[in-house]
C-alpha cells in the first residue's frame, strides 16, 4: 500500500474514492474497468471477412453470368435461328426459281418419273423442292440432305427416298421448333389435309393426306420404305423439344385408289428398304462436344481475365474491343450448341 506524506502534526485520513481512482489510472498494472468497450478485429480477421465477401460476390457474378447465357441461348434458339433460317429461304428461292427456270417442263398432264429410274441427287444443303401445307401455313423451300447443317435452312430431303417428281416414297424431314420450325404443327394434319410438292421441273404435284399423324421410335425408318405407291412421307420430333419419337404424315399422290391403299401399307416394317441415308436428325450430335467445350472454355477464359483486359484497354476501348469479341464467341458457342441438339427436335 502506497503512503502519504504528511507535514508534522497534520492528521492523515483514509485515502479518498478520487485519489484511489488517480493512482489507479497511473498505475498500468491496474486492469481497466470491466465494461470498456471490446477490442476492434485485428487486421488478420478484416482480411478474411473482405476475401470472404469478395468470394460470395465473384460466385454471384458467375451464376448471374451463366443465367445470363443460358436465356440468351433459349432466345437464341427460338428467335434467332428462325431469322437466319428465313435469310436461307430467301436465297434457296432465287437458286429454285433459277434451277425451275432451266428446267421447265412444257405444260402439259402431270406426271412421275418411274421409281426405278436412278436421277442423281443434287448437293447437300441445295434447293431441289418447294412444299406448301395450306393447313398449317407451311410455305418452304426443301433442301438435300437431313444432316444439322442442312435442316438449318429448311426441310431436308432423305437421301436415297424417292425425289420430288418420281414415283415411290418421297420422304421429307423437318424442324419442329427452331430454325423457323416449318414442321410444328404437322400433329395437326387432318386425313384429307392436300400437300402440294413442287419439283424442279415446275410440277406442282398435290398429295391428300391419307391418315392422322402417328409416332414412332426415332429407330424405326421402316416408314421410309417404297411400298410400290406414290406417296409423300414427312417427318419431325415428338414430342416437342424432345428426340424420343418420331412423327409421321403419310399423304398419298393425287389419287383417290392410292390414298386408300397408303392406309393399308403404312404399317412400319412393311415394304422394300430405300438406300436411305439417315443423319442422325433425331440424336444428339456427340461428334461436337470436344468443339463445345473448348469455346466455352475460352469463353470462361476470358471471363476471369475480364477486368485486366478492361484495366490495360481504359473504359472507351474495351467495348470497342471486348464486346465484339464477346459477341462473336457467344454466337460460335450457341452455333456449336445447336448442332449438338437433336436436329430436328
């Protein structure tokens, strides 16, 4: 205990309440009172509780990012691919009105070439047919070719079927969403429903629609076959969005003996096997995944490389030059990305 000096003679009292207070504010050994405030977080904590946030926000950012994408590409898909696929008409009708007007036929009865006959089929991806479906408002230009590539301009003749103009099976496949999804409401086909083909002698050959719409497994091409009638086959997905079935019209050629007798030999594995070439436009396009992911991964990339570039480039040139470059990959993705999907699904 500390003393207190005194003059001689002066009364020494107990220590004051105000003095005990000074001596132990002097006093470092002397603890604080209990209810200070608490310490502020060392540095350690604030650094971790700031990567922390950063982290959360850099994961918020990617998952807004790649919802992002997967809208774009839904709206791609249903609005995008349909404007490309019409620029496509456009041009396979000047080449179709070209090809007609070379080979124009003199007027005269309609008729089939015979079904034996072998005629060369044109290029894949060229015009070689227009289809018009009053009922459903189908009004296109057929391409050769079933492959992704050429249903991506319109319907798509099966190779080794029939051709447009010739006796036997003529069989036509077709979008039912994307790509200006010209088959969508092929479902919708009532018997009696006419088709009318135009071939590129200037024919305009009319098929009655012989029985409803029926599915099959994508696996079954059977209703490709040549049944020894002249008939009009025309295929797509079913469901919608969806390769697990194939749709089938089957419309017979002018006649009314020929209608009839199409309900009879619609059945599937009847009838004699075309040479048909099937390009898988019911399957998923496996070949391309090793494309897919390497644009998205050059895409991903560029996303964690993002805000160097716009760092080095200064706010006026990284959209003169990062935005096209986003733009250009995005639409290779979603072009990778379609051809990937079931073709005609």
């Amino acid at each position: 205990m500390s003393t207190v000096e005194t003059a001689p003679g002066q009364e020494v009292g107990p220590p004051t309440v105000d003095a005990v207070d000074a001596a132990d504010a002097a006093d470092p050994s002397v603890d604080g009172p209990a209810d200070d405030a608490a310490p502020r977080p060392d540095a350690a904590f604030r650094r971790f509780r700031t990567e922390h946030h950063e982290a959360l926000i850099s994961v918020a950012n990617w998952v807004r990012n790649i919802g992002a994408v997967i809208i774009l590409f839904a709206a791609w898909q249903l609005w995008g691919t349909a404007i490309a696929q019409h620029h496509s008409q456009e041009a396979l009708k000047r080449q179709f009105e070209a090809k007609v007007h070379a080979h124009h036929a003199p007027p005269g009865k309609i008729s089939l070439l015979p079904a034996t006959l072998q005629i060369p089929q044109p290029p894949d991806g060229q015009a070689m047919a227009l289809i018009q479906i009053p009922a459903i408002g189908v009004d296109q230009y057929v391409v050769s070719g079933t492959d992704s590539s050429d249903l991506e301009l319109g319907p798509g003749h099966y190779i080794g079927t029939a051709m447009p103009g010739q006796a036997g099976n003529v069989a036509i496949a077709g979008h039912r969403t994307t790509h200006g999804a010209p088959f969508n409401r092929l479902a919708e086909l009532a018997v009696g429903d006419p088709i009318y083909l135009t071939d590129l002698a200037g024919q305009r050959l009319t098929y009655i629609v012989a029985l409803p719409p029926f599915a099959v497994s994508p696996y079954n091409v059977s209703v490709l076959n040549y049944f020894g009638d002249s008939r009009l086959t025309l295929t797509t997905c079913n469901p919608e969005y969806s390769a697990r079935q194939r749709l089938i019209v089957v419309a017979g050629f002018q006649s009314a003996t020929l209608v009839k007798s199409a309900h009879g030999q619609v059945a599937t594995d009847t009838g004699r096997p075309y040479r048909v070439r099937i390009s898988g436009e019911a399957g998923w396009n496996t070949s391309l995944l090793p494309a897919m992911f390497l644009v998205a991964g050059l895409l991903v990339a560029l996303g964690l490389t993002n805000r160097r570039w716009a760092r080095m480039l200064g706010s006026e040139a990284r959209w003169l030059i990062l935005a096209p470059i986003w733009v250009a990959g995005l639409y290779l993705l979603f072009q990778v990305m379609t051809n990937f999907l079931p073709a005609a699904a």
